[in-house]
C-alpha cells in the first residue's frame, strides 16, 4: 500500500515538473491574480497551436495595392512613384497580385509583376486566353473612374474558372493605376 502511494506522489511530481518545463505557458511574478497569472508566449516550434491569419481575398488584395500605390503617388509624385515600382518591384506586390500603371494608349510606365514590360506598348499583346488585355483594361476604364471585376474562362467542357481579378482607377485624364490577381 505504502508503495502504491510513493509511486503516485512521484507520478503527480514528474507530471508536473514535465508539464512546466515543456508548456508555452509561464508565471508572471509582477501579477498576484490567480485567473490572469498565467501569461501566453508564442513558442518557435512548429504545431504551437497558434493560427495563421486569413488571407485577404484576392479581390480585396487587388483594391489594396491600388491604394499604396496611390498613396506613393500623392507622396512621391508620378515619376518617382513610377520609377520606384520599376526599380522595387516587389514592394508593390501581395501574395500573387501585382501593380502596374498604363496609359490610355496602351504604354506600360510600370509593372511590378514584371519590370521589363514597363516603357513598352503592350496595346495589341495578348494574354494566355487569347484577349488583348491592355485594351480590355482601357475599354472597361473609360465610362467610371475605378471598376472591380473578374474574368471568368468557360472550358469546352462548359465548366468555369476564375481567370484573375482587376481592380482599375484612373489617375488623371490620361493614366491608369491597376492591379491583377491570379487565383
């Protein structure tokens, strides 16, 4: 009998022992509140059990980067914001959105997605799906000052996927500030 209760007593104090060295949980010695006296630090080991925030959606990325990069420019001016995307690309990308800044005739003054389509027209070049996406762009521009939409490519098969998300605004009479998503 007498052993079965060491070994008890010896179990209850390895458990806790082992329950304190590898907790994330630790005392604060300042607070003597018996409810708020244990105090959660983030462990740097992999299954902590804390979360990763939700990503935004691809749609609200696109409007986000629009505004920094519109935010640069009421900083920075046009110029220096525009050769800030083409020397920082990735300063103005999110997740798998991306900025550029157009004119409405089809010239590309900066890409963050890719830095080598800025100073080139791009007016007649056409994208995976076989649309002229620059005109696209100035077409769907030209009537409001920002539109959000989503291209959606129908397969043969008659079944529909999300091609990407663009938000458009226009800067002026003659420049466009927009960003792309791809899913």
């Amino acid at each position: 009998m007498k052993h079965l209760l060491n070994s008890i007593i010896i179990t209850a104090i390895l458990f806790f022992l082992y329950s304190n060295l590898y907790s994330d949980m630790k005392e604060d010695e300042n607070d003597h509140n018996w409810v708020k006296r244990l105090k959660v630090e983030k462990s740097k080991k992999l299954g902590s059990g804390y979360a990763q925030r939700k990503p935004d959606p691809l749609c609200s990325l696109t409007e986000q980067l629009v505004q920094k990069g519109k935010k640069y420019i009421g900083k920075l001016g046009i110029d220096k914001t525009i050769s800030l995307i083409n020397k920082k690309p990735n300063k103005f990308k999110k997740f798998k959105s991306y900025l550029f800044i157009i004119d409405l005739n089809g010239n590309v003054l900066a890409h963050s997605g890719n830095p080598l389509f800025a100073e080139k027209n791009m007016l007649t070049t056409k994208d995976s799906r076989g649309c002229l996406f620059i005109q696209e762009y100035i077409h769907n521009i030209q009537q409001i000052d920002k539109i959000n939409y989503i291209n959606i490519v129908t397969m043969k098969d008659y079944s529909q996927y999300i091609y990407n998300f663009v938000y458009l605004e226009k800067i002026d009479q003659n420049l466009i500030i927009g960003a792309v998503a791809r899913p």
